[in-house]
C-alpha cells in the first residue's frame, strides 16, 4: 500500500499525466455538447431503435462535425497507458532509485504490480468521474431517470474502457524494462499503436486482396466467409477489438459484429438487444484484450525479476 500511495501520487503530479487529462476532458466535453444538442431529435426519431436509451445516446449520438466520445478514447486510451508506463522502470534505473528501492525490505513483484495498479487505480478512478458526471448532467438537464440497463451498459464501458487502458500500460511497463532509454521504450510503444491503429488495416487489405475472388462470379455465402476472414484478421489489432466491443455495449441495436446474409434480414425485427446478450456477443473481445493484458505483464514480471540490478 505504501507503494502504490507513492506510484499514485507521482502519477498525479506529473505534467504528462494533467495534460491528457486536459485532452480527455476537452473531448468528453465537446462530445458531450454535440450529443447532447442533438438529443431532442434523436429520441423522437420513431425508426430508430435504440431512441429511449437516452444516456447511451450522450456517448454515441454526433452530427459528423466530431466523433462520439468512444471513437475518441479509442484513440487516447492507449496514448494514456503509453504515457503512464513507459519510464515506470528504466526511469528508476537511470536515476539510481531502482537499487535503493531494492535495498529495502520488499519484494520485487510488489514494486512491478505497484507500477502497474497504481496508474490504473488513478485511470479508472478518472473514467469512473466522467461517468458520474455525464449521469449527474443528464439528470439536471433532462429530469430522466437512468434504466438499469443504461448504467449496466455505461458501467461495462467504462469496465472495457479500463482494460484497454491496461493492456498499453502494461506494454509500456514491459517495453521500459526491455529497453534502458525511456525515449526508446516510448517511441516503440508509439510505434506499435501506430501500426495497430493505422497501418495494420492497410496492410491485411494489400495483402488479402489480391487472393480474393470476383464477387460476381461467388455464392454470398462466399462472399460473406471472405469478409469474416478479413474482420477475424483485423480483430487481431486491440483497437479493433475494443471497436467491437465498446459498440456493441453502447448501442443495444447493434445485432451482429459480422457480415450478415439477406435471408438473415427476413423478418428480423429493429429491437435492442439485452445487456447480458450484448455482453456475450463481445465476450471474445473482452476475453481477448484481458488475455493480451495477462500476457504482457507476466512477459514483463518474468524479466523483471531475472534482471540484474547493480549500483
């Protein structure tokens, strides 16, 4: 506990971390001024489906001047976990902190996980406000009351939001002990969201499309086997599985993550799903972004204890 205190408190006072504070807030706020302007409209909109979720609304409804606030986390949620883990090691080490803290009497694993829960703690104490917040503001300005479903859904946001948030935290963590220079393990980790974010659907589209066959002279079912091996390919990115994810939680509506066949369509009817089917429909994708979360932080607790730490 005396740890995390510590990691906590460094955490707030740094710059680094106020700045993208500023950021979210500045997003969250726009985001929320958008939807919320629009609001009236899109609740006595009768074709839509998911019009009486009005506090779902807040965080997905835009006019296509900005993106909706989950868009936008998808985009700052891993410069966040970036920016809170890539010195959290190399940074002791180069200014001769790390073997004084080694000569106390503590663990070394309890430094690692104090690197690692304390940054979250203060993540998900930030997302857990913003969610009060816009709670508290609808209730002023509307007089509704939140349905359960609604505060299910936002909590299970919020619950995604966190651990993507955690698996660049623990990237980074693994990259600063990896690399002893905190600009190295910084531009690294920028680099690998960069090709996940940006580059990676570029290249499975160049690299796949050229294998594909004329979609005049295939069944639909092919054509639909095709472009599920694609989205199973992409899914392989984390951004795309929170994509996945944070919509299908946000807009009850959303049925399938997939392509879907026209005798599919047949008769379905326009109605919102359940929490708990939403929930097991992107069970995958939260299953897949805690495996990877687990994955880089046992890699980093591996290395960390074999590391040699000399005066």
């Amino acid at each position: 506990m005396v740890l995390l205190n510590k990691e906590a408190a460094s955490q707030i006072r740094s710059w680094r971390f106020v700045t993208l504070i500023i950021l979210i807030l500045l997003t969250f706020g726009a985001s929320l001024y958008i939807s919320s302007s629009g609001l009236k409209d899109a609740v006595n909109n009768v074709q839509d489906p998911d019009k009486s979720f009005l506090y779902l609304k807040l965080l997905t409804l835009t006019d296509n001047s900005i993106p909706p606030f989950h868009v936008f986390l998808n985009f700052l949620a891993p410069l966040l976990g970036i920016a809170l883990g890539f010195d959290a090691i190399n940074a002791e080490y180069n200014n001769g902190t790390l073997t004084r803290l080694m000569a106390q009497p503590l663990y070394r694993d309890n430094l690692l996980f104090a690197k690692f829960l304390a940054p979250l703690i203060v993540v998900g104490t930030l997302f857990v406000a913003l969610v009060l917040l816009m709670i508290g503001g609808g209730l002023l300005g509307t007089g509704v009351r939140i349905e359960p479903q609604e505060l299910l859904r936002i909590l299970g946001f919020t619950f995604i939001s966190i651990i993507y948030v955690a698996f660049w935290l623990s990237l980074s963590i693994l990259l600063s002990i990896s690399f002893r220079q905190p600009a190295t393990s910084a531009l690294t980790a920028i680099g690998i969201w960069l090709f996940f974010t940006v580059f990676f659907p570029i290249l499975v589209n160049l690299a796949i499309r050229p294998f594909l066959p004329n979609p005049n002279y295939i069944s639909e079912q092919e054509y639909l086997s095709y472009n599920e091996l694609i989205l199973n390919i992409l899914r392989l990115s984390p951004s795309q599985l929170y994509t996945d994810a944070s919509t299908t939680l946000l807009m009850p509506s959303v049925r399938s993550l997939g392509p879907i066949a026209m005798e599919q369509m047949v008769g379905a009817i326009p109605a919102p799903l359940s929490v708990r089917e939403s929930i097991l429909m992107v069970w995958p994708q939260i299953s897949g972004l805690t495996a990877a979360t687990v994955v880089c932080f046992a890699w980093s607790y591996y290395l960390f204890m074999r590391r040699e730490i000399r005066c």
